[in-house]
C-alpha cells in the first residue's frame, strides 16, 4: 500500500469523525450565539451563526431574576472552598494509606472505597435531617461539608503516592525535617501535576452539582448557578428565553475555559480511575 | 506486627529510652492523625447517613410523630404501581442508552486512534467537550433545541423533508429525548477512556496478525476487544449504575413528563422525600435503588470480569 492510497482511505474516516466532533462541539456554538441573541431571534430559522449584541441587555434581565451576582459567588464559594478542602482531605489520607502500615490500613481503605457503589440518593434523607438538627439547612456549610470526604480523590492519591519512591521521604527525614516538612515541602511539590489534575475533576464535580444543592438551599439567594437556572426554567410562566440562556452560557464558560487551558490535565484526572482501577 | 519491622528498630533503640518512646507514640500515632480529617468527614457524612437511612426505611411518619413501621415500606413498594413505572422507564432508558452510546464510543475511539486520520487530538478534543458541561445546563440546551415548534432540531428535520417529531411531549420521543442527550453528554468522555486503553495495546500483536492474514475484522474481535475487556467493564459498570441513578436529566429537561414517561426512581424518591416528605419510603425507594445498582454491577462483573 502506497502512502498515498493511504491518505485517500483515511478521508472518508476523517470526515465522519469531524461530523461527530461537530454534533459535539455544534450546540455550544449555537448557546453562545443564541445567548447575545434578542428573546424574539433565539429560535429563528436558519438560525444566526455570528453573535448578536443583546448579550448585556440578557444577563442584566437575568441579574433581576435570580440576583446573578450573588449566585455567581455562591457556586464560586461552594466549588472553590469544597475542591480545596477535598483536595487536602485527600492529600493527607492518600499518603497515610500510601506512605504507612499501620494497623486497620486494609480495613479502613475498604470501607472507604465501599461507598463507591453506594447511589448518593441514600444520603439524602439524613443528610437532609442532619443539616435541619445543626440549624445549617440553607447554609454554604450544608452543601460543602457532604462534598469533603470523596472517596475517589483519596484512591487517586494514594495509587499516586505509592509511585513515589520511599528513599525521597527519607532523605528529607534524614535531614531531620518533621513529618508536615516532609509532606509539604517534598510530597506536594513532587505530586503537583496529580493533585491539578485531581483540582480539576473536583472542580467540575462540584459546580455541576444539582441534588443535593437543590435540596439543602432552600431559599433563591443562597442557590448556586446550576439550581437557580434549573428553578428558572421550570418556571413555565416565565418565557424570558434570552435570560435563561445566556445564564446556562455562563455556566459552561468558566469550565470550557478550565478545560481549553489545561486539557492535558484534564483528561488525565478523568482517566486515573479508569485505567488504573 | 508492623512495629518489629527490623530496619527501624535499631537505629531507634540507640536513642535515650525516653524520647524513644515519645517519637515512636508520635510516629505510630501519624498515620491516624492524617487520616482524621478523612475518617471523620466520611463518618458524619457518608457511613452515618448510609446506616441511618436503612434504619428510617423501617419507620414511618416524621419528626416526633416517626413509629417504627417494620417492612410495611417495602411492601407499599412492591404494590406502587409508580415505582414501577418509575423502574421501567428507568430501565428502558438504560437498555437502549448504555450499549448505544459504549458502541459509538468504541467506534469514535477506534476511528481517532487509525493512522489514517488527520488532526486526531482536534477530534479528540470535540468529542470530549460535552463532558464538561453540567447536566442542568445540557438540559436547557436540549429544551430549546428540542423544542417541538420552533427548536432547531424539528427546523432541520422540516429542511430534510420529514416531519416534526414531538419530542418532550410524546411518551417515547421524551426518553428518547433523555437518551440523546445523555449519548451527547457521555460518549466523549468513554471515548477518551477507551483510546487510552486502545493506545496500550502492543503494536507487535496487529503485525503478527496481519501477517497470519487476518484482516482488520478479525483482528478488531481478536486482539483490540479482548485487550479493551477491563475498561469496557469499567465503563459498562460506571454507566448502568450512572443511568441507575438518574435525576438531573429528566428534572431538567421533561420534569417526568409526559405522564410520567420519563419518572425516573431517583425523582420519585425526590419527590416523596422533599414535596410529601415521606422520609420512611423515600428512604426505602433508595435502598430499592441500591440493591438494583449492586446487584446489576455484581452481575456485570461476573459476566465480563470473569474469563480475565
């Protein structure tokens, strides 16, 4: 086979995978175009292909609806404070379970793991009933305090950890620098491209959140982007299409930008489980 | 056992008796300290709920008012014909969903893994975009673009020629609707799962191969099926327990319409949990759910895991 039948066989292939890519990639471009777009133009047909300028006009709308600002801070808080607290969760476990033996190490690590099977929706209820009793109900602790403990993170660090060799530890120790030395100022630096990767995946776990968000914050201006979107639109009465779009826009944007960014990472901390599992 | 470990003794047993003692309590004691922050959280949050719920399945009422009910939640179960219903749409979005999206996403790996094709990490990179997005903003993008009059969807189906199709309004076009847009937002993702499985595979066995005369056929159910078997269990499994537990999509995008075609059992054990606050059987409904999901998953893993 020449290279150049070759070449003219991989077309075919190449131009259905392009297709697929489109169909992928086609509704963002078709979100953002239709969210800088007026309530009038959003399902004209053939629809617009270059923005319009109501993109200002449609987030101020949306600003009087659900109070954009604040639910804008409210994801940034939930998402930031629960990733840097899972991480660290993490972080500290992960290099127990990698870096010790100790009795109950086998034991502990299994049950941990065990929760993986178990759907979230058992949680629920109690958890529901907890933050009632603590008086958090409709708090930023609510909903962040369930997400610190991510039994997934802590088996990504310590198949991580246990990579790294022994003797790194002990050089460290050897020059007679305590344990939190060790961990920060040798573990950490070594493990940073694992716990990016590991930020991300939290990250984007986190603001996507809808469940339980949805059920703990109760009242509109403790609702993170995802719940007060979803509580806009299934407000048939309201048909402030314009509004609604340009607010689920805004909720992809930070993500597409994590993603487009650091890419690499990003699939890498999605594939740990994967492969390694 | 693990303290008679002979490297460490020694050098310890040099050091003056009582500081030995203190740093080897310290040292023996670390590994907990670490772990408290984990084992705490995962207490309060993940083990106590779990225990808690089985135990509030058996009761009924709320509050002060909460009486031991026995298993009479179960068996209200068993007789609700909306729980049933709840199940078989469930099902049904599985049964059609999971093989339909893990077989295009076998192809779509295959395809961005050929020598043949050009600008493969573009490719990559688009079909893997939708796993980023989160499942409420998919769902009010599928809303208008499925939208049975004006959305883009119905439009371009008229431009073909063929006729509208009523898809959040008709019993089967709304699961459907579900199943396109959860093959829209997860085929990428096992996509990408299954190129890097794709990318481990020897080169060495495709040549051997190729000279015995296999053709590409064969060698796709020799060599690349066989070797791809434990992510394809990883994959399976992740998916059936994640279509198990669906909520976000249908919450979204059908609210569980039309007459409760796409009633998800997650959204009934919402329901009863946070509209009627039956705690007792929304708390049964869950452990419903958790013996399908382990059950399913157990069954999974017998049929494919075993022959590894």
């Amino acid at each position: 086979m020449s290279s150049r039948t070759n070449r003219l066989r991989g077309w075919p292939l190449t131009l259905g995978l392009a297709a697929v890519a489109g169909l992928s990639v086609g509704p963002f471009y078709w979100l953002a175009v239709a969210a800088t777009q007026k309530d009038a133009d959003i399902f004209a047909w053939p629809p617009a292909l270059l923005p319009g300028g109501s993109l200002g006009d449609n987030l101020e709308r949306l600003e009087a609806k659900i109070g954009l600002g604040r639910v804008l801070v409210n994801s940034l808080v939930v998402a930031g404070v629960q990733t840097a607290g899972a991480l660290v969760v993490a972080l500290l476990a992960g290099y127990a379970f990698a870096k010790f033996r100790f009795p109950g190490r086998g034991i502990l690590f299994a049950l941990l793991l065990s929760t993986l099977v178990v759907p979230e929706q058992v949680m629920l209820v109690p958890l529901f009933e907890m933050m009632m009793s603590f008086g958090i109900l409709d708090s930023y602790q609510a909903v962040i305090l369930p997400g610190l403990c991510v039994p997934f993170a802590i088996f990504l660090m310590r198949q991580a950890l246990s990579g790294m060799p022994d003797e790194l530890l002990d050089a460290a120790r050897v020059d007679g620098a305590g344990e939190i030395r060790v961990l920060f100022g040798v573990v950490v630096p070594v493990m940073r491209p694992v716990l990016a990767a590991l930020a991300i995946f939290l990250f984007l776990g986190s603001w996507n959140q809808f469940v339980w968000p949805l059920i703990a914050l109760r009242s509109p201006e403790m609702h993170t982007l995802p719940v007060a979107l979803a509580t806009l639109h299934g407000m048939k009465a309201d048909t402030d299409y314009g509004a609604i779009l340009a607010g689920t826009a805004l909720s992809t944007v930070p993500l597409m930008v994590l993603f487009l960014v650091l890419q690499r990472q990003f699939i890498s901390g999605l594939l740990a489980g994967a492969t390694k599992g | 056992m693990t303290a008679l470990a002979p490297t460490a003794a020694p050098a310890r047993a040099a050091a003056p008796p009582a500081r030995n003692r203190r740093a080897l309590l310290r040292r023996r004691a670390l590994p907990y300290l670490l772990l408290a922050p984990a084992l705490i959280t995962f207490g309060v949050f993940k083990a106590y709920p779990i225990v808690a719920s089985l135990l509030l399945s058996l009761t009924t009422g709320s509050g002060a008012a909460t009486r031991n009910a026995g298993l009479s939640n179960y068996r209200r179960l068993l007789d609700d014909p909306l729980f049933w219903t709840a199940l078989g749409n469930t099902a049904k979005i599985l049964v059609v969903q999971v093989p339909l999206m893990l077989a295009l996403a076998l192809l779509l790996a295959v395809g961005i893994n050929s020598a043949l094709v050009r600008w493969r990490a573009v490719w990559r990179l688009g079909v893997f975009m939708p796993t980023v997005t989160g499942l409420v903003a998919t769902g009010v993008m599928f809303a208008f673009l499925l939208n049975t009059e004006h959305g883009a969807v119905n439009s371009l189906l008229g431009q073909l020629g063929l006729p509208a199709v009523d898809w959040l309004g008709d019993p089967f076009w709304a699961r459907m609707a579900i199943v396109l847009l959860l093959t829209w937002h997860y085929t990428g993702y096992n996509a990408v799962i299954y190129l890097a499985g794709l990318q481990g595979i020897p080169r060495e066995l495709y040549e051997a191969a190729m000279v015995d005369g296999a053709g590409p056929l064969r060698r796709f159910f020799s060599i690349t099926l066989p070797a791809l078997r434990p992510v394809l269990l990883f994959t399976v499994v992740l998916s059936t327990i994640g279509t198990l537990q669906l909520f976000d999509e249908p919450y979204v995008l059908t609210r569980g319409g039309p007459d409760n075609a796409t009633l998800t059992v997650s959204m009934y054990l919402y329901d009863n949990g946070f509209r009627y606050f039956d705690f007792g059987y929304a708390s049964a409904i869950a452990y419903a759910l958790t013996l399908i999901v382990s059950v399913l998953g157990a069954i999974q893993m017998r049929l494919m895991g075993e022959r590894e």
